[in-house]
C-alpha cells in the first residue's frame, strides 16, 4: 500500500482527503491519504520520518509551505513563487512542488479561458497571490498586482519579471475594467458578504476566479455574474492543485470527476 498524506497545523478540516481518497477508489489504486500536524519546532523530523517510513507524497498546508523550502529540493517554480505545497519522496532526495499555480492555470483552462497575451489582475500578494502572478505571467499574460501594501506587490513584480507590475487596492476600478482575467487571491468574501472589486468595474468580456472557497458564491462571483462575465469559483483551484499533486505523486491521469464531485459532496 502507498501512503500520501497532508502536513498542516491545522488539518482537521482539510478537503484534501476526501478527494484523494476518491481517485484511489476510482482507479482501484492500493494507497490512503492521512494527515499529519506537527508543530513548527518538529517540522523538519516529520518531513524525514515520513521519508524514512516510506511515505510516498505529501501536501503541505498552512504554516509550512515557506518553511518546508528548506527541507527539500525545490523544482524551478517552487522556488520562484518561495513556497512548496507537494512533497515527492520518489527519488533520491525529496523534491518539492508548488501545485497551486498549477491550480490557476487549469482552472482557467477547464473553463476554456485563454490566457496567453491576456491581461490579467491578481488582487492579493500572499501566498495564493504570488502562485496566481507567477501561473499567469508563465502562461503568457501580462500581469497588474493589486495589494493593501503597495511595497509588497511591488516585491511580488519584481520577482515575476517584465510582464508583471503593482498597484494599490485603489488603482481596481482602472485596472479591471480593462482587464481580461481576474483573481482574488485574498480572503475578501470569506468571512463576510464583500468583494474585494467594485461590481462597477467587472465587465461581460471579464473571467473571475475567486480563491475564496468557502461560501462557493462569493460577492464578487454573483456582481461578475450579473455583469456577463465568466465565474469560476474557488473549489476548482483546490481541486486541480489536488489533480496536480495526484499526478506528480502517480504519474496516472487523475479521476477528475470523481474527485471533484467528492470535493463539492463534501463542501
């Protein structure tokens, strides 16, 4: 039996394992999905005892993703975003993968949404912000940041290259209108019935993906909606990061469907 597993503090809410669990039923595959939640200060002897005990893959969650850089070989993309969310103990060394990007970029895509010389808005420079930047900019898109701390953003520019600039939260209503793609990257929606945009500023020719999982029709989906455009809720980035890392860990085309309708069963 192979073992995957999640690295988190918390974990007990995670949607991960459900989805997981739901491809391994679905191609029959001989593996479970675990959790695991050390503290901060055992970080690093849960990464090698779960490679020492033959642990096949990990996902990491808040807080480790930044601190796990350091425990791991990083791919090209995991380090330029500066956080690692896949672990794969296949080879020699454990090598670290940020599948977040990759969670943008095929959300888009399953909504038939090109990407490639669009321009695009990324509000937020956190994590989600940084992964959002970097899988837009890669697939071509010119880059506005948008954040509360302009010298953040700025930071987050300057690390995306030529095709990426920043903003402050003020400069939305010129910046969206314009644009072609939209992500809210931040946690605007999750906690109360607000939006990050103003629905003046959202437009028909507009496609919007908020990270915001939790409620699934965030206030920014339903003004994007009333303004024609193409909405792409927040559970599609977390399904296809999950695709992603299930592919890295199998080398399997992943159960799409069976995943995502494990994930939304369990929203």
């Amino acid at each position: 039996m192979q073992v995957f597993g999640l690295l988190g503090n918390p974990v007990e809410h995670s949607l991960s394992p459900p989805m997981h669990e739901a491809a391994y039923a679905e191609l029959g595959l001989d593996a479970r999905y675990v959790t695991f939640e050390p503290s901060p200060d055992d970080l690093a002897a849960a990464v090698h005892g779960a490679d020492a005990l033959g642990v096949a893959g990990l996902n990491v969650t808040i807080p480790f993703k930044q601190d796990v850089l350091s425990l791991v070989e990083p791919d090209d993309l995991a380090a330029r975003v500066g956080a690692v969310n896949t672990v794969d103990f296949a080879g020699d060394a454990p090598t670290g993968h940020n599948t977040d990007a990759a969670g943008v970029r095929r959300s888009f895509s399953h909504h038939d949404v090109a990407l490639a010389d669009r321009d695009a808005v990324v509000v937020g420079a956190g994590g989600a912000g940084r992964a959002a930047a970097f899988a837009l900019a890669d697939a071509g898109a010119s880059v506005s940041v948008a954040n509360r701390t302009v010298e953040t953003a700025a930071a987050l520019a300057a690390d995306v290259g030529d095709a990426a600039s920043a903003h402050g939260l003020d400069a939305l209503p010129d910046l969206v209108p314009d644009a072609d793609v939209l992500v809210n990257a931040t946690s605007v929606g999750m906690e109360a019935d607000e939006s990050p945009v103003p629905a003046t500023a959202l437009h028909a020719d507009l496609a919007v993906l908020d990270a915001v999982y939790a409620p699934l029709e965030t206030r920014l989906l339903r003004d994007a909606a009333d303004a024609g455009a193409t909405t792409i809720d927040g559970a599609w980035m977390l399904l296809f990061q999950g695709v992603e890392a299930f592919e890295l860990w199998t080398g399997l085309d992943a159960p799409v469907a069976a995943m995502n309708a494990a994930l939304r069963e369990r929203l």
